[in-house]
C-alpha cells in the first residue's frame, strides 16, 4: 500500500487494502474452475493412464489418478487468478477498499483527491 493515502476523515497515513471482492472472486473462482474442469480432469486421466499403460494395471490406475488430479488442479488454479482479478478491478472501482487504521473509516478511491492516486 503507498503511503501517501490519506484518510479522507481524519488525515492519517496508517491505510489498508481490505481486498473483500479479490478474496470472494478467488474463492468463487478456483471452485468453478475447479468444477468446469470435470471435462479436462476426465481427459487428463485418459492421457494419464495411456502414458502409464507400459507399466501395467498399477501404472494405469496411478496414471488416471494423477491426470485427472492435475486437470482439477489446473482448472481451479485459473479460476483463482481470473476471480481475483475481477475481484480487485470490483474493489478499486465500486467498494470501499481502504480502511484507516486510526477511525476505522472505509473509503474508495471515488473519495480520494487525483493527487493521492
């Protein structure tokens, strides 16, 4: 956080990030990546076990496991980084991102003067 933010109530300097929307957007987002990689994991347990069908029924079996859980894992993790992106571009433009530490005032860059941007 810069430290030239200033509370527009009381004048401090002590300002913080809340982030509301950019920790929903990431927890929003990485379950339904997350879900909407059911399709992908399926796939990747199918390449998985191709690639592991050398060693055998425990190679399959392990291979499977491994492809689908790489697919979920991907997906969830796209997910995250898209729901916090439109998490932070929510709480720059439409919340009350900043908190003064001091008053305990929430406010949001629409209450900031040009200058301390």
């Amino acid at each position: 956080m810069s430290s030239t933010l200033t509370c527009p109530r009381c004048g401090a300097t002590e300002i913080l990030s809340r982030n509301h929307a950019r920790k929903a957007g990431c927890i929003i987002g990485a379950a339904a990546g997350a879900t909407s990689s059911f399709a992908a994991a399926l796939g990747g347990a199918e390449v998985g076990a191709a690639m592991c069908f050398i060693a055998g029924p425990p190679g399959v079996i392990l291979g499977s496991i491994g492809g689908a859980m790489m697919g979920a894992l991907l997906g969830g993790a796209a997910g995250c980084a898209t729901g916090a992106i439109i998490g932070s571009t929510i709480d720059d433009e439409v919340l009350d991102n900043y908190q003064c530490e001091r008053c305990k005032h929430a406010f949001g860059k629409r209450h900031l003067d040009v200058c301390q941007i």
